[in-house]
C-alpha cells in the first residue's frame, strides 16, 4: 500500500515588503537600503490564498516595515477568516 505523506508548515514568516523609512545596520534584510518590490493589492491577496492553502497555523508578517503596505489589513483580515493566527 503506498501512502501519500504531506507535509504542511506548522509557521510561515512573510516579508511582504522591503520597504522601511529606517536603514538600520543590524537588518537582516537590508530593508530600506534594497528595492521595494511591492506587490499590489490583487497579487497581495492572490500570495495570501496560496498561504491559506498551505494550511498553517500561524503567519507572521514582517518586512522593512509592513505597517507601510497599504492593504496591511486586508491581508491580515484575509488570514484571521480562514482561522489562522496573525502576527506583526
């Protein structure tokens, strides 16, 4: 008998964006010193439904700085209806 094994992340850490008004030395991600590359609102969400698809109990949004992306919320909004944590 073959037995299909899934394996889904228990936790997900989404960079949604680069940008930061800071340029701190200590960034890992070189945010504010690097291009945005910011989605928008449609591709936002079409990247938070995949997520969704993986099943994961938890998201983490990080950045730069994601309280500068506009749709914050809606994103955020989108994770906690499908029952997974939000954080920042």
């Amino acid at each position: 008998m073959l037995v299909e094994m899934v394996c889904v992340p228990s936790d997900v850490i989404w960079d949604i964006t680069y940008a930061c008004p800071l340029r701190c030395i200590h960034c890992y991600s070189e945010s504010g010193r690097r291009p945005t590359r910011q989605l928008g609102a449609p591709d936002l969400l079409r990247v938070a439904d995949a997520l969704i698809a993986m099943r994961p109990s938890d998201i983490a949004i990080a950045g730069g700085e994601p309280l500068v992306v506009p749709d914050l919320f809606a994103v955020a909004e989108r994770f906690s209806r499908s029952g997974i944590s939000v954080t920042l």
